[in-house]
C-alpha cells in the first residue's frame, strides 16, 4: 500500500512549468507596457534618465 509519496520521473511530462513560465513572461511584459504609458502620460516632464531610472527599479520590483 502506498504511504503518499511517489516518484515524480514515474509522473507523465506535463507541460504545467512551461505554460506557467510563458504566462509571467506575458504578464511581465504587459506590466513593463503598462508602466511605460504611465511614465509618457503622468511623468513626461522628467528627463529620460530620470524615467529609465524608474523603469530599471520597476523591472527589478517585477522580477523580486
């Protein structure tokens, strides 16, 4: 009788951890757009160091 565990290379290959992996990379994407409208619309006025700056910490929000 089985106690619960099992082997996990006896388990069919699903394609799970591809698929999740492809929907954050959207998801990251669609965040990086998002935020690069938000930074032409409400912060045009600042230079374009200043606004790389805030995308650079954004990005690096994302992927922590």
């Amino acid at each position: 009788m089985s106690d619960g565990n099992f082997n996990r290379q006896l388990l069919p290959k699903t394609e799970l951890s591809s698929g999740i992996r492809a929907g954050k990379a959207q998801m990251r994407m669609k965040a990086e757009q998002a935020f690069d409208a938000v930074l032409c619309k409400y912060f045009s006025g600042e230079s374009q160091s200043r606004q790389n700056e805030m995308k650079v910490y954004f990005m690096d929000m994302l992927r922590n």
